[in-house]
C-alpha cells in the first residue's frame, strides 16, 4: 500500500484515540528470574481440571459455530443469580458489555460518568462515542463517591458506571451506599455497574448487589466475569444481568456474531459447578492479601482497603520508579497517579511465593541496606 492515509476517511472521534495495547505477560525468563505477573488481576491458579477437560471436548466440534445465546451458560447463570434468563446477556469478557453500554445509550456530546482513576475502557468507550467523560474522583479510601457521581449528572447525562469492587483501588460499596445510588439516580439514564471482581466482593462482606439494584426505577446493568475468579482471563467470558427483557435485548442487537467462541462457552459453563475450586481461590486470595498488605504498610506505604484480588497503596517515593525497579527483576506491577501523592502501585495476589518476592524486593528498594 503506497500514501498516506486520508484523516477525512476516519472519523474525528477515532483520530483523536490512541494506540494502547493490553499490557501482557512477558515470557519466563527461567528459574533464576521467573515473571511474576503482578499487574493483570489475573488469577495465580489455572481452571479446575474439570473445566480444561470441558475445554478440551469442545475442541472436537470446532468445525461447527458455537451457540451464539449461549442458552445452556445462561440458564445456569438464571439459576445461581435468580435473575430471569431472558434478563441475562453474555460477551466476550464483561469488556464488551461496556461498550454495548457505551453503544446503546451515547452520542456525539451526551455526557457519561465513570469514577477516577478507573478502569481505562471507561473513558476509551466513552471517546468513541465522541461524548464527554465526566471523571468523578474516588474517595481517600479508594471507594467509588457516590455523594460525587450523583452531583455530577446533568441533563446531558445519559450513561453512569460505577464499580465495586473498584478497579484499581479495591474499594467496596456498603450496602447503604448502593441503596443510596438507586434511590437518587435520576431515571432517564442508565446505570452500569461494574462487578468484575464480585466473587472477592462477597467473600469480603460486601453485600448482594441484584436486590437492590432492583430497587431502582430506571435501567440498569450488573456485569460479572469469569477472567478473574474462576482463571479463565484466557477464554474471555463476560455476563450482565439487567433489568428488563427490553434493555437486554438492546444488547443482543448490538452484540457481534458469534463473539464468544465454543471453548470459551463450555470452560464458563463447567467453572459454574467446581465451587470447591472457587472457595479455595477466594480464601487463598483474602489470606494473601491482608500478607501483602501488613507487608507493605510496615514499608512504609499506605494500603487502601481491599475486597478484590490485588492491593493498592500509596508509596512513598515515586510509584513508576519503584516499578521500573521491580520490573528489572522480573516482577510486574501497575503504577498510577494519586493526587498529592508520589503515586499509587496496584499489586495483583498471585502465589505465596509471588507474595514473599514482592514484599522481599519492594523492601530493598525503599529500606536498602
């Protein structure tokens, strides 16, 4: 191909998005420095054994597409949540349901607010609709203000994601405070609220959303995902639970053919059932956390409160110098600003092992000898 692409070809709201791509694990380097992969929210355990078998059977029809509704994960998805089947809609990764979100309900100029700092496609899916993201600042304590959000909305207002727990802060809203949101968000707008980490959500105390969401007068949407607690951010399986048959079938018009593939259906729908499984990530995932975060606090950080599967503490010294440091010795971690802070780091629960190494080497960068 010769030229230079014409900017008249491309719309003015995509011209203006830059080229991020997903930040991925590196390969091993071998035992003496292995990868610890603490900056993905990953799960440290591959799937149940049950699931890869599932996964591997499913390979055997591959010549065939595979069911695009799903119907076999989403009426077990019914069951376990008590939401109605036809109320339930599937994607790939609880991601794609944010930009259906995003699809179904912006135009050029239409305002949607998403808490900060939050999850990236927030504001990717938002610019894309060229509308105007209204960031709304996250409590000291890394929960999501809902006192803020609410006095955010406007009348241009047509979209609202809030999450808890929160990405990248962990933070957990309280019963009450959902209830609060509800209540008090106005009905002609929908809300999203973002559940990618709600199996740590529960085994933290944290309450059951669906009852009071039900609460609210207007549309809404709980997503969930199977990337996190079940091990399966490899197959990239999502779900959202709404609240109509109308509003979901906004989202099966929109939904791309076919987005979730056969493996990726029969891994989600077997993960359902090995709830053994899912106890022992949960517990694993609580005891690591309260370690690393004891850990860091006695280093001098300040950790924020935690109901999902990694940390978040406010450093010290700079946040991106301590991961530049870390990632020469093969230890991955998200670095972020916090206002009037040297910055934030987000440290994923991996193993035991990742937890001692990470402890070991963030001590020798802050206290060395």
């Amino acid at each position: 191909m010769t030229g230079r692409m014409p900017d008249s070809v491309v719309t003015p709201r995509i011209l203006r998005l830059e080229i991020v791509p997903p930040q991925v694990t590196p390969p091993d380097l071998g035992a003496d420095l292995p990868v610890r992969s603490l900056h993905l929210n990953e799960s440290p355990f591959p799937p149940a054994p049950a699931v890869v078998e599932a996964m591997r059977k499913a390979t055997a029809e591959l010549n065939r597409y595979p069911d695009h509704d799903g119907k076999d994960l989403v009426a077990a998805l019914a069951q376990r949540t008590g939401a109605s089947a036809e109320n339930i809609v599937i994607g790939s990764g609880s991601n794609e349901l944010l930009y259906a979100s995003a699809d179904i309900t912006l135009d050029a100029n239409d305002e949607a607010i998403a808490p900060v700092p939050g999850f990236p496609t927030y504001a990717k899916t938002i610019a894309m609709r060229g509308a105007v993201h209204v960031g709304v600042a996250v409590r000291e304590d890394g929960v999501v203000d809902i006192e803020r959000t609410l006095a955010a909305v406007t009348p241009r207002t047509r979209l609202v994601f809030v999450a808890s727990p929160h990405n990248p802060t962990g933070g957990l809203l309280g019963q009450a405070e959902i209830e609060h949101l509800v209540k008090h968000l106005p009905d002609d707008l929908l809300l999203h609220f973002d559940e990618a980490y709600y199996e740590f959500g529960r085994h933290a105390g944290g309450p059951e959303s669906l009852p009071l969401l039900a609460q609210r007068r207007g549309p809404w949407i709980a997503t969930r995902s199977f990337s996190k607690a079940y091990g399966l951010a490899g197959v990239r399986v999502g779900y959202g639970i709404t609240s109509s048959r109308e509003l979901a079938d906004f989202y099966r018009k929109i939904r791309v053919n076919f987005s979730i593939n056969a493996i990726a259906l029969a891994a989600a729908r077997t993960a359902l059932d090995q709830e053994t499984h899912l106890a022992a990530l949960l517990e694993h995932t609580a005891t690591e956390r309260r370690q690393l975060s004891l850990g860091l606090q006695q280093l001098g950080f300040r950790a924020l409160p935690s109901a999902a599967n990694f940390v978040t503490v406010i450093t010290p010294r700079p946040a991106a110098a301590i991961a530049a440091e870390l990632k020469a010795k093969n230890i991955f971690v998200l670095a972020f600003p916090w206002p009037g802070t040297p910055g934030a780091l987000r440290i994923t629960i991996g193993s035991r092992e990742d937890t001692a190494a990470c402890l070991a080497a963030i001590g020798g960068i802050v206290q060395p000898t």
